[in-house]
C-alpha cells in the first residue's frame, strides 16, 4: 500500500470521529443557552417595567404635591397671580416636569409653562370642557400624546381639591397637568440605570419578538394614550451575556480539538519520519557524496523510494560515461583558448590604430592587416605601409635611432612602448606613442609576428610644452622632487637662491637640508613622507633657506604630490615672503611698545578690526570684564556687550562709524559675567593705514558700576515715590512697581507675591517679563520653600544656582533659570509681601543690595495703598450694608427679602455670585432659594445635608469659610460638576444664625482678577446677621399670619354655626342665612366694594338675626299673626344683636347689617327710623336681598312667588323700603347671572 494512502485513511478516520464529537456537544449547550435565554428575557421583562414605573413616580409625586396646595386653588381664581413666578415657573426642570398646564374650576386655562418657554402653547389630546369627564372615575389620569415634532410626552393630571380634603371628596376646584418628555436625556439616564440600550418606537414599529437565543434581548414596555391603547413603545435593548458565554464554551471547545489536531499531527510527522523522512535522508547523502555507498539499503525497497534510488545508481553510469567524453573535449578547448588570447591581446592595444606585423623566415616584415587604422592615423593610403622602409620613411630621422636601439627588446620577446614623431600627410609633425608586443615562434624561439598599436599625443605634449613655459615664468620659484633629488627648478627659484639650474639639480639631498635653516629642519622629512602620501596639497611651511650670498630668506612652501615622467614625484612651490617677515618683525615691535604701555594702566582698552571683531584686549579690560582672553579675542563686540539696537554702536550704526570715521565719546554700554553685571564708560577712535582707510578699531573703557548702579537704584525709587502720588490702588502700585524693579534689574521675570488669608501660601498677584503666563497667580507654600522663609523672616535671600536649591519651588522653571533673589517688602516692621526676581544670568550681589532701599519703599507705597484701599472699603462696605439693611428691613415676604439681598450683594460688594441657602427643619437638608450671577441654573439644584459639602460643614460648625486658589477651587467641592463653567477662584460663606438656632448659609464666590479684603468676612457676617434677623422676622409673620387666619376661619366657621342654630330654631329660614350671604356678598361686589370690607358684609350678612336669640320661641315660632306687643318685641331683635356683638372688637365692623337691615330707604324702618343714605350702604345691599330670597322661597303661612312676582314687587318698593339704585343694580346682576349661554 502506498504511503498517501495509508496518510489518507488515517486522516479520515480522526476526521469522521472529530465531527460526531463536535456535533454532539454543540446540539446539548443550543438547548441550555435557549433555557436560559427565556429564563433571562423574562426577569429583564420585569426589571425594565420596574424602572420605567420609578421613573416615571418622580412626575407623579410632583403633580400629587401640588394637587393639596390651596395656593393653587387662588391661583386659579385670580387671588394670588404672584404664585406662577414665585412657585409655578420654578417647579419647571424640577421633579420630572417639562410642561406644565393648569386648568380653572370652568375648565379655562389659567397657566402654561415649559422648559422652551410659554410660547408656543402645547395643546393637551382632549378639549378643556372634557376634563370633568375625564376625572369622572378617579382624581387622577395617566397618558402619553405626540408633539407634532414626533416627540412623545408623559402627562400626569390630578383634580385640586383644598389641603383639608386628602380624600378628594369635595368637587374639583381646578385642574393640573405635568409632562416629561421622553428625550435623549431621560433615556441616557434609563440606559445608566438598566444597562441597556433604551429607545422610544412608534407602535407601528415595535419589532417581531425573537427566540433565537443568540439575539440580543429585547424587551418593551407599552406607553398608554389617552383612550388607553398604547401610542408607543419604551423599548431596552440588552446584551445577551449567555450567548457570550456560548461563546467562550466554543472557544474552548475548539481549543480542545485544536490541541488533539496537534496530537494527530504529531502522529502524521512520526509517520512520515519513519516511510518519507529517512528514505531521503539516503537519498540526499548519496547526491550530495557522488556515491553509490548510501544507495544499497534502498536498491531492493519496492516503494517510490526504491525506485527513486536505482534511478539515480543508473545515472553514476552515465556519469562516467560523460567525464570520458569531456577530457577529450578539453584538448580541443585549449586550442582554442590561445587562439582567443592572442585576439585579447591586439583588442586592449587597440587606440588610434591597430596592426599586425609578419616576420618571415628570411627576416623580412610585411603588414598582415590594421591599414585602416594607420591610414586615419598618417593621413598615408594603404600602399604606403606594405613594407617596412615605407613604415620606417614616416618616422622623423632624429627619432629612428632611438626605436632603433630599442629593437633587441622586441626580439627578446619583451613588449615595447615608446614615443616618437611623425610627419603627417598634410605636413605637420604628430607626436605617437607605439606600443608593440611581440611573438615567438615556439619552436625557434625566434620573433614571428608583432602586434601593435598607436595613439596620437600630439595634444597632450603640446600642453606639455604649455605647461613648461608656463612654469618657467611662474613668479614663484618651483622644483620637483623625485626619488631623494631635484629634477626640475623653474628660472624663478633659480633666481630666488642665486644657484645655476645645473647647481640645483646636482644638489644631493643632504646638500638641499644644509640650505635650510637649523631652526627649520626638524619635521621637514616627516613632512615630505606625508605630501607624498596624500592626495591634496599641504599646507604652506615658513622656511629660512639661505641663498649663495649666505643670507638667509624667508619662503613660504607648498607641496603637491604629482606623476612626473611615469614616477611619484612632489612639485614644491617657493613663494618669497622676506619682505613681510620684515614688516611683521617691525609691527611686533611696535606692539611689545603698545602693550608695554597698555599693561600699566588701569583703563579698558581694546583693538578691533573694521567689522568689530575683537583682536587684542589688555589686562586690565580682562580685569574690568572679569573675563579671560578666550572668552574675548575674535569675538564681535555685539557678542559680549549688550548693545541696544538704537545706539550709535549697534551693529547696522557700526559701518556707518567707519565710513565716516566718526569717534565716539563716553557712550553707556554692558555686559554679564558669572557675578552680575559690568557698565562701562566707552570711548573709540581709529588707526589709519597709508591710504587713509581705517585699519582698526581702538576703544578705551572705564568701569562705572558704582555710578549706574546709584543712578538706577534712584530712578526706580523716584519711580515708585511718583507712583504713590499718582496712584491709590495696591495694583496701581504693584505694577509701578514691577516696572521700576524690571528698569533697574532688566532680567527675565519679576513678581510681587503677597500671602493668603490664612497665611498657608503666597501667591504672585503681579508678574512683569518673559515669564509672566507661566509665574502669573502661582501659589507658593510658607512652608519648605524660599518664598516662605523669606515672608516669615523678613531676611533677604540671593542665589545663583538654583538647582542646588532644595527648597525651589517651582522646579519647571529650573531650565529658563539659574539666579533668583527674593526680597522682602517689609512697612512699620511687619512683611507685607516678598519681591522674587528671577534670571537666566547671574544676579550682581551689589544690585541686589541696591533692590533692598527700592523693596523698602515699594512695601511702604503698596502700604499706604492698601490703607487707602482698606478705608474707601470700609466706607463702601458701611455704605453698602445700610442700603442692604434698609432694602431687605422694607419687606415682610421671605422670598422678596431673600432676592433683594443677593441683587444688593451682587452689585454693592462687587461679588460675581451670590447664593442664599436655607435649611428645612423637616428634613434638615440645605436647598438653594436665592442667588444671581451664576453662568447656568445648575446651583438651583443643590442640596446638602448638614456637614456634608463646604456649605453643609458651614452650617454644622456655625462658623465661616473662605477659599482663594488662582487655578480655581472647584477641587474643594464634592458636587464639582456646577463649577466647570463657572471659573471662580475665590469663596467665602458664613451661617445664617439667629436666637441659636441655624437657618442657612450665605455664599458669595469671585472670578479673576480677585483682591483679597481683610474686612470683607466682617461685612459678610454683619450681613448674615441682618439675613438671618430677616429670615426670623419673615418666619415669624408668617407664623402670625397663618394663625391669624386660622382665627379668622374659626371664627367664621363659629359665626356660620350662629346662623345655622339660629335656622334650626326657626325653621321657617332654613338655608336662608347662607343664601342671603352668598348674594350680599355678590351684589356689593357689583356695587363697587371690596377687601375686608366684603368679608365684614358676608360677616353680617350670617349675623344679620343673631338678636332673635333674645326673642321668646312662643314669639318666634308663633304660627299666626302677632299682637301689636308681640311685634314690638320683635322689633327689638336688631337692638339685641347690637348689644351683643358691639362689645366682640372682631365683629364691630359687621355691625350695620344687624343693626340696620330693616331700616326702610323712607325713614319708616327701626330701631331707628333712618332715611336714605343715613342707611348704611351695607344695610341697604342686604335690605333687597332679604326681601328677594324671602319672597322666592316657601313658607309656612305662604308660598314662594313667581320671579316675575318678585321682581315687580321690589321695583314697587324702590324708593320707599328699598334703595332704588340698589335694586336696580340687583336687577341687572341677577339678568346677567340667569341669561342663558348663547348657541353654538
């Protein structure tokens, strides 16, 4: 069998039993992770309707709060219009509420707001005059509509009813809605809470529901309309976890197959090892040996190897077969190889021209080819180069002996090269070069054929001749040097030594070092060996070598390797510079004069050339720049002094001096060096050379250090003093200061620091120079830094290499700098502040004692400044606190005294926000009720528990905080959030306490720039005082006035028992009081009155028979007419209830009703007899209404009258019983009361 097939049939075994494993496995976990995915979907089910259920119980508890409020109720009937500003507007964003619609008693609308505004108006799904039906089976109502955007909202509706009825067993008094939208928000904060995608889906879309259980889980939750199918749906889409862990199960599963594929591959690679591996393993051995040896074990194998293995013991026959036939093709290669050779040969020499000469045996030569070439060579045809004489005829005669000398070379069997002329045929003479290369016969040894080649030189050997010419009248005496002799010297070396051209290219080499100068000779053989060696010229060597007449002359020398004559050969050129030399020995004369001169006074002086650079300096400027010479010979002046761009010695004015040779006179210049700074005093004029043109530069300098030190230091005292009378702020000041201590230092960065409230940093509140964006309000700790000890030592502190300084603070800033100082400014002994002066150069130890006179009058400029500051403050503050008194001590509502004070806060104190907490005593938490300035509304939602947050530990300790961080202090607040827009750097608060008892916090917050004021807590507790005092006040009305409202109802609701035992004893008036008292009320209104006064005539109107209580029951109950002594009595009932309730202070201003009501408009009523307008105007109002509800209504001697009956009745008695205008405007009331509603 063979081996792919065995290979084959092991594979499909393992391959059959792979699958049915696989198959098996995969089946049972399909049918648990389908268990499991119900399972899940259904408790995710329940879980989501949950959510969605708590929150949506936000906007229900909202809208269920404000059902009980009677507030409301007012509200909706006009009373208190100022309730939708103070309570309804603000309860939009808050509780889940969007929107927000509020309905009257008749169904009109009386309210709308939303988060976008009151326009445009939202219309609720339902007409108004449906909302009683709507509510007919439960106070409340549940639904969701469609904006026409495609928005869905949740409405919440509830009937209002008064606080007393927690039942809502009394007819509705009004109406609310509350809506939420369903928009991204809301639905990011579902997704945060469940954990899953939440979307809302029109109910056309809700997706078919999927058991496959590797779908995600999808769950629904229907949003009701008004009629209760759904509108839409809430939909949460979640990952499917069981189906990821499928996953990781078949992962592990194949990895557990992948592991037995190993095995089995393991197993195939044995295989193969022992049928494949090892058969070739002979195989290779036998081809890689070329032998038969490791072939034997596979000769009789009856596989593809066996077979492979005879065929390749066959093909070592075949083999040995092809060597035999290959030695046998080599000899005839040989013969061909040297035929290839010799064509080689003639190939490289060929050029201009190429031939073949033949040498018979007789000695006789003829050309066997290359005519062409020798004809263009000679301008000759091809008759001419037949014969040897004929060849020989173009050479010129005087160049035949010397190739004739050179022929036994040939004959040898030597090649040849040589150079000769010819006489061309237009003429002219041309310079060849012949190379020849003969060959021997190999038996004789005797010379048989030449092969040869030319080249025309003529142009190389006339720039040769060029070149000599050009040599020989070269100014500059050249030589070359060849193998330890001269071979050539030109005439002007000839002439610079004195020697013939024969005497120089005798000289041997040990003549040609005894020319030279013994002060020069050491070094020159090195220097020959290295010219030799390198491929550029050397440079110039300065030589003495002495001439015939034995003087010595200076030369300059230059070598030049070069090929002289087919041989390495060095071209040394002699350039005569004695002259120089001499001039050069009488300049330096001249400068030892100079220097000696220079050296011994105490004066700068410095040459330069033309273009500034610095060329010889003496001691005693190296002394005054406390430089050395490195540090200053062949720089520019521009380099080591600073120059200002505007002075005549700036670089551009520079040529202009020279041009003009104008000099210069005591003109202010400096320089740094490692101890500060050095001003000079400088001066210049110039050195002419035999033409006039300025040939250097000679500036002379005096130190004047100690004189521009005090000049500096005196501005910027000068500077500060002048500061003090022009200004009057600490910033005014400090910024005149920065700019007098920058002008007198001129360094990088100067900052004036002062320290915080609580003394714990300093922070640099004014910066000047080149770091000023990276110094600006940073803060410095008092402790373990510079800064610090400096402010509480009150002790100057200078370094120049701060990075030893452990104690710097601002390690960023240790690449921009090395120096620093840091001064103290310090007024009647006390440190107000520190100065820091920073520097990449070295500060000077004399101008940093100079900065502590200008610190000292800095501090007492910024100090009195501060004074001043301190004082206009203090007014400003009185100012304020008197305007703040006055506004919050005109008001008795909490709320209005609350936003007085923030406004007056806000733009009295100059705070850029402000915030009023307060703490309910319920719950004891602080919630926000006033504040302005704020960027957002997001502090309208704060609420902290007592001690929790910065106000919350304000009000638990009862005692105030400030924060100041010029890089913010949202870091110090755990609701930080609020902040990020807010940019505030600074916070004070303190608690609002009153009799001991805490009632909030006041907080005020700062945005950059911020000026720290001492007092300015002081003022913010004198405020919290006054705040807090308010607060009581306002809580104490209000306590006043909800108690003297609960009297006033008592004693209504007492006077309304009166009438109504008063009814029970007569029984003939049953529901007469209340009624009259209902239309009393009704017609004084139309007759103009209103206020109290109403509620004294509703009073009375209740009252009016309180003084049958004095009438015998036999009188009053009596079925029959009275006697004339029974009437009498009778009439005394008004007398009686004046003598009753006169002494009542409440009920006095009710008294004309039951005094008065039956006193006649004629003057025939009593107890009085009053007439007309002697009637009080409320006596006269219920005098028609008693009249009116008495004859409409049954009694027991009679029945009720028609209305027309009645209303002709009170017409008759117009002017006699009745007040005429009265009536008449009861009539009219009554008209327009009972006047159906119009159609359609």
């Amino acid at each position: 069998m063979r081996i792919i097939h065995r290979l084959l049939i092991m594979l499909g075994v393992l391959g059959l039993l792979f699958l049915a494993a696989f198959y098996i496995q995969d089946k049972n976990q399909h049918t648990q992770i389908a268990l499991f995915y119900q399972d899940q979907k259904e408790k995710l089910s329940r879980l989501f309707s949950q959510v969605i259920s708590l929150e949506s119980s936000a906007l229900e508890g909202s809208v269920f709060n404000l059902t009980y409020w009677d507030e409301l109720i007012d509200f909706t009937r006009g009373k208190n219009p100022s309730f939708a500003t103070q309570v309804l507007d603000h309860a939009i964003g808050t509780g889940g509420i969007d929107f927000l619609w509020v309905f009257d008693q008749n169904t009109q609308k009386v309210y709308f707001n939303s988060l976008y505004g009151p326009s445009p108006y939202v219309n609720l799904p339902f007409e108004p005059e449906d909302l009683p039906d709507l509510f007919a089976n439960s106070p409340f109502i549940h639904f969701h509509f469609m904006l026409p955007g495609g928005l869905l909202v949740e409405v919440r509706g509830a009937t209002l009813h008064p606080s007393n009825d927690s039942a809502h067993q009394t007819p509705a008094q009004g109406y609310v809605f509350a809506g939420q939208l369903w928009g991204d928000s809301r639905l990011a904060h579902l997704s945060e809470l469940t954990g899953s995608k939440v979307e809302v889906i029109d109910r056309t879309q809700l997706p078919p529901q999927s058991n496959d259980p590797f779908d995600p889980i999808v769950v629904a939750e229907p949003l009701p309309s008004l009629s209760g199918e759904p509108i839409g749906f809430v939909q949460g889409t979640f990952q499917n976890q069981f189906a990821a862990g499928y996953r990781q199960v078949r992962q592990r599963d194949l990895t557990f197959y992948i592991l037995f594929a190993g095995l089995f591959l393991g197993l195939l690679v044995g295989g193969l090892t022992l049928w494949v591996t090892s058969p070739l393993r002979l195989l290779s051995a036998s081809l890689e040996r070329n032998s038969r040896e490791p072939l034997k074990p596979l000769l009789n194998n009856r596989t593809e190897f066996g077979y492979i293995a005879r065929q390749i013991d066959l093909s070592f026959d075949q083999q040995e077969l092809m060597a035999i036939a290959l030695r046998r093709h080599e000899a005839t290669e040989k013969a061909l190889r040297e035929s290839e050779e010799r064509y080689r040969i003639v190939t490289e020499l060929i050029s201009d021209a190429a031939f073949a000469l033949h040498i018979t045996p007789d000695g006789k030569i003829h050309l066997d080819w290359g005519i062409e070439g020798l004809s263009r060579l000679t301008g000759y045809q091809g008759e001419a180069f037949s014969e040897l004489d004929s060849i020989r005829s173009l050479i010129l005669p005087e160049d035949l002996p010397q190739l004739d000398a050179r022929l036994d070379q040939l004959r040898a069997g030597q090649p040849l090269a040589i150079e000769l002329r010819i006489l061309h045929a237009d003429g002219q003479i041309r310079w060849v070069r012949l190379h020849l290369y003969p060959v021997l016969a190999p038996s004789s040894k005797t010379l048989e054929h030449i092969f040869g080649a030319a080249q025309d030189i003529t142009a190389r050997k006339n720039a040769q001749a060029a070149y000599r010419e050009l040599v020989e009248n070269s100014p500059l005496g050249l030589a070359i040097f060849q193998e330890g002799v001269i071979r050539f010297s030109n005439t002007a070396l000839q002439q610079f030594s004195g020697y013939s051209a024969e005497e120089i290219l005798s000289f041997t080499p040990s003549q040609v070092m005894q020319l030279i100068h013994p002060g020069d000779r050491v070094g020159i053989e090195e220097a020959i060996q290295r010219a030799f060696q390198s491929t550029k010229p050397r440079h110039a060597m300065e030589l003495r070598i002495r001439a015939r007449d034995g003087g010595w002359h200076w030369f300059e020398v230059m070598a030049a390797p070069i090929d002289y004559q087919g041989k390495p050969a060095l071209q040394i050129a002699f350039n005569d510079i004695s002259g120089r030399k001499k001039a050069e020995h009488a300049l330096m004369q001249q400068q030892e004069y100079a220097s000696a001169i220079l050296n011994t006074v105490d004066t700068l002086v410095m040459v330069c050339d033309r273009h500034g650079f610095i060329l010889h300096i003496n001691p005693a400027g190296l002394r005054i720049l406390h430089l050395n010479e490195p540090e200053v010979l062949g720089k520019s002046l521009w380099e080591v002094f600073s120059i200002p761009i505007d002075s005549p010695l700036a670089e551009k004015h520079f040529r202009e001096l020279i041009e003009t040779r104008s000099p210069v006179r005591n003109l202010d210049l400096w320089l740094r060096h490692p101890d500060g700074r050095v001003w000079l005093s400088w001066s210049q004029s110039y050195l002419l050379d035999d033409d006039g043109d300025v040939m250097a530069v000679v500036g002379t300098a005096n130190d004047i250090n100690e004189r521009k030190l005090r000049e500096r230091q005196r501005e910027a005292i000068t500077a500060i003093a002048s500061a003090v009378r022009a200004s009057s702020t600490r910033r005014d000041v400090a910024n005149l200061t920065l700019k007098a201590v920058n002008d007198f230092m001129q360094v990088e960065s100067i900052a004036v620091g002062f320290p915080d409230p609580q003394a714990q940093y300093i922070y640099l509140e004014y910066v000047a120079g080149s770091l000023q964006d990276r110094l600006l309000n940073q803060k410095l700790p008092m402790e373990n830094s510079i800064s610090g000890e400096v402010f509480r030592t009150g002790k100057p502190y200078l370094t120049n290499n701060l990075k030893a300084e452990r104690d710097f603070y601002t390690k960023d800033l240790l690449g921009a700098l090395n120096a620093a100082a840091w001064v103290p400014m310090m007024a009647d002994g006390n440190v107000l502040g520190i100065i820091l002066v920073s520097s990449s150069h070295p500060i000077d130890v004399d101008e940093f004692n100079a900065l502590l006179p200008i610190a000292d009058m800095a501090a007492s400029a910024i100090h009195r400044a501060m004074l001043a500051e301190q004082m206009q403050q203090r007014l400003q503050h009185l100012t304020a606190l008197r305007t703040i008194n006055v506004s919050i001590s005109s008001s008795f509502d909490l709320r209005v005294t609350l936003n007085v004070l923030v406004n007056q806060i806000h733009t009295q104190l100059g705070v850029d926000a402000v915030c009023v907490l307060l703490l309910e005593p319920n719950t004891r938490l602080l919630r926000y009720v006033a504040g302005t300035g704020f960027r957002s509304r997001a502090v309208e939602e704060l609420r902290f528990w007592l001690g929790e947050g910065q106000a919350g530990r304000v009000a638990l300790e009862r005692r105030g905080q400030q924060i100041y961080d010029p890089s913010g202090i949202q870091s110090y607040f755990i609701n930080r959030e609020w902040l990020a827009l807010e940019d505030f750097v600074a916070y004070h608060a303190v608690p609002l306490v009153v009799k001991g008892e805490i009632k909030g916090v006041l907080e005020t917050f700062h945005r950059p720039p911020f000026t720290h004021q001492s007092d300015f807590m002081q003022l913010l507790e004198a405020l919290a005082l006054e705040t807090a005092i308010a607060i009581d006040k306002a809580e104490l009305l209000e306590m006043l006035q909800r108690s003297n409202q609960d009297l006033i109802i008592a004693y209504d609701k007492t006077i309304e028992g009166w009438a109504h035992a008063l009814e029970l004893r007569d029984q003939d008036t049953e529901g007469h009081t209340r009624r009259v008292a209902e239309w009393t009320t009704r017609l004084a209104q139309a007759c103009g009155i209103t206020g109290a006064q109403l509620m004294h005539i509703r009073r009375g109107a209740f009252l009016h028979d309180l003084g049958k209580i004095g009438v015998p029951d036999e009188i009053l109950r009596k079925d029959g007419s009275l006697s004339p002594e029974e009437w009498e009595i009778m009439r005394q009932h008004p007398r009686l209830a004046y003598e009753m309730l006169s002494s009542i202070e409440f009920l006095r201003p009710a008294l004309e009703i039951p005094y008065c009501h039956h006193e006649h408009w004629d003057g025939s009523g009593y107890p009085r007899g009053l007439a007309g307008d002697e009637i009080p105007l409320s006596a006269r109002i219920f005098s028609v209404i008693d009249v009116w509800d008495a004859l409409r209504h049954d009694r027991p001697y009679r029945k009720a009258w028609t209305e027309a009956e009645t209303v002709a009745y009170l017409k008759e008695q117009a002017g006699k019983v009745l007040d005429p205008e009265i009536v008449r405007i009861f009539l009219e009331l009554r008209a327009l009361i009972t006047r159906p509603a119009p159609e359609g």
